[in-house]
C-alpha cells in the first residue's frame, strides 16, 4: 500500500480535523439556523472563522495535506465580513490554485 503522508504529520492532521469541525458548525449554523442559534450570531459565526484560519494557518503549503483544508477555507471566507480575514482566505486558496492548476 502507497503512504500519501509522513508519519510524522500528526499535529497537521488534528489542525485540518479541527478547522473542519469548525467549518462544518458554520455551515450547519447557515443550513440549520433554529437549531444552532447560538451559533448563528455575528459573534459566533467570527469565532468559528477565527478558529478555522487559526487551525489551518498551523498547515504549510509545504504540507501533503495542505490542500485538505480547500473546503474549510472557503467557508470561512464565504462567511466573514472581515476584510483581512477575506485577504487571508484569498491568498491561501490562490496558492492551492498554484500548486494544483486543475
């Protein structure tokens, strides 16, 4: 069986779970607004955008997972209004674009 990734990638690994987990909450926070109320607020969505740039920023380009984090990104962008944030989000996912021109 082939190895994709190091064995040595496992801190990688739980920064790309946790900016999924994140990722998923903001998104179910929009698919499912009464059930996720508190999630749904300015605060709780910025949060959530926080979480995924801080968890994701912890994966180099460098990284054989790397692009796992493409989804996670793109909500996060998608759902701040922060300019810097969108800045962030722009500049990692025109980098994926770079290594992967598919």
């Amino acid at each position: 069986m082939q190895v994709w990734t190091p064995g040595n990638d496992y801190t990688e690994r739980l920064h790309v779970g946790a900016a999924y987990q994140a990722a998923v909450k903001l998104y179910l926070s929009r698919m499912l607004p009464d059930v996720s109320a508190g999630i749904c607020s300015q605060e709780g969505q910025t949060r959530l955008v926080q979480v995924i740039i801080n968890h994701v920023s912890q994966v180099p380009p460098s990284s054989a997972l790397f692009k796992s984090a493409i989804w996670s990104s793109f909500v996060a962008g998608a759902e701040t209004t922060n300019p810097r944030h969108r800045d962030w989000v722009a500049t990692r996912l025109d980098t994926v674009s770079a290594q992967l021109p598919w």
